[in-house]
C-alpha cells in the first residue's frame, strides 16, 4: 500500500491514511480492533470468540457508523482451527448487513499442498470453499503469493512467504527476466528518481529481515495491488 502511495508515476491515485482526515484518501484503519487468536481464540458463554465480540463493540459505537468493510487477517494459519473463523465471521455477516466482511487465508509456511488437517494448505482451502459456497468476499493472500506475475505457480514447491521455493526465489527470478517493468521499479525502485523501492510488509516478507533480497518485496507490491482492486471492487467499481 505504501508503495503504490509513493511511486511517483501514481500521483495520488493510491492516497490513503488511518485517519480519515483526507476525504480524497482512503481511510484504513490498521489494527483498529482489539481481539485474540482467530482460530484459537477461546469461547464465552455464546460461543463467541474475543474478536468477534470486539468486532461488535467497536460497530456498536455511533461513532463508528462509518465503518463500512471489516477484514480479520491472519498470522501463522498453522495448526488453527479455520471452520471457528468461518463460523464466527458468519455471525458477524448475519448481526451486520449494512458491514462488508473480507475473509481471509494465511501466508506460505513451507508445507506446499500438504492437505494434514489444520496445515496451512488444508485450512486455506476450507477458508476458500466456504467463500465459494455463501459468497462472501476473500481476499485470498496465499494465492497471491502462489503465483508470479506470469502466473506460473509455485504453491506446491515448499514456498515460503519471502517467496523462496525449493528451486530459489520467484521474486528475484521474476524482476531478473521484466527489469524495467512497473512491477520492478515498483519493487526495487531501479531507475526511479525520488523512490527507493517497496519497503517490508507483514509476511511478505518481515521488516528488519536482512536475508531477504529487495525482490521478495514483489510479494508486498502484489498485495497492495490486489487490496487496492479489493477495495475498488467493495465500493462498487466492476470494470
């Protein structure tokens, strides 16, 4: 997100903040709600989790009338239990038509198509199928990172989130053979005055993570791209 703000070909097609005090920018609050583990957090009397009983706190307040989409992201997907996620962001859909509710899938660990139950592949699948079957808005993280630009795939090769594979890394491959490319410059900043390139984003992979070569960031300016279309689509944009 913070890339496609600064690149300066982009102007401020990309604007957003946490704020909302530019009405020209997107307004994302970044973690804006309190709340536990997705898939693990513990029960209460109901059978709520705390994030979804945070969720409602937070959409109760008047002040809050605004909020029109809400999206739970994951960390580690390993070993969770992802049918409580789908279950509990369901109640959330019924108790709030007027909110969009964006599903979401976890990050490449390593294990591939691996389909062990609670493994990452077998989770995110559950995630996808339940979003298939009710209709519901995904945005899909792991396979952003399953595909490069070309849509050659990598999934089921031990990939990880810095998009290393067992063969090398896609990021640096790709940006290797497209140099000059939007997405390059994008991600490296290569022949761009006034940038330096995408810096880190969560997963994709860390900040302060100096193994990682700058064209991993790839994953990063993916992510952003497809939030953006995330976002466009939501507000009705079907182009």
């Amino acid at each position: 997100m913070n890339a496609l703000q600064a690149f300066p070909a982009f102007n401020d097609l990309y604007a957003w903040d946490d704020s909302g005090a530019d009405a020209n920018a997107l307004d994302l609050d970044d973690l804006g709600i309190g709340g536990g583990d997705l898939g693990n957090d513990s029960l209460d009397g109901n059978g709520d989790t705390g994030w979804v009983v945070q969720t409602r706190t937070l959409l109760d307040n008047p002040a809050n009338s605004h909020i029109n989409v809400i999206i739970w992201s994951w960390c580690s997907i390993d070993g969770h239990d992802a049918q409580r996620y789908v279950d509990n962001m369901e109640k959330l859909v019924t108790e709030y038509p007027a909110v969009d509710f964006v599903f979401m899938t976890g990050h490449a660990q390593g294990q591939g198509e691996d389909t062990t139950a609670d493994s990452v592949h077998y989770n995110n699948q559950l995630i996808r199928q339940h979003c298939a079957d009710n209709g519901r808005w995904l945005f899909d993280f792991a396979d952003i990172e399953a595909y490069d630009p070309d849509g050659t795939y990598f999934w089921d090769q031990a990939m990880q989130d810095d998009l290393a594979y067992s063969g090398g890394n896609w990021g640096v491959e790709w940006c290797a053979t497209h140099q000059g490319s939007e997405l390059e410059q994008l991600t490296s900043g290569n022949g761009v005055s006034g940038y330096d390139g995408c810096g880190s984003c969560a997963h994709s992979p860390e900040g302060g993570d100096t193994g990682t070569p700058q064209e991993a960031k790839l994953n990063c300016v993916l992510k952003g791209r497809a939030a953006w279309w995330l976002w466009a689509r939501l507000a009705g944009w079907n182009d």
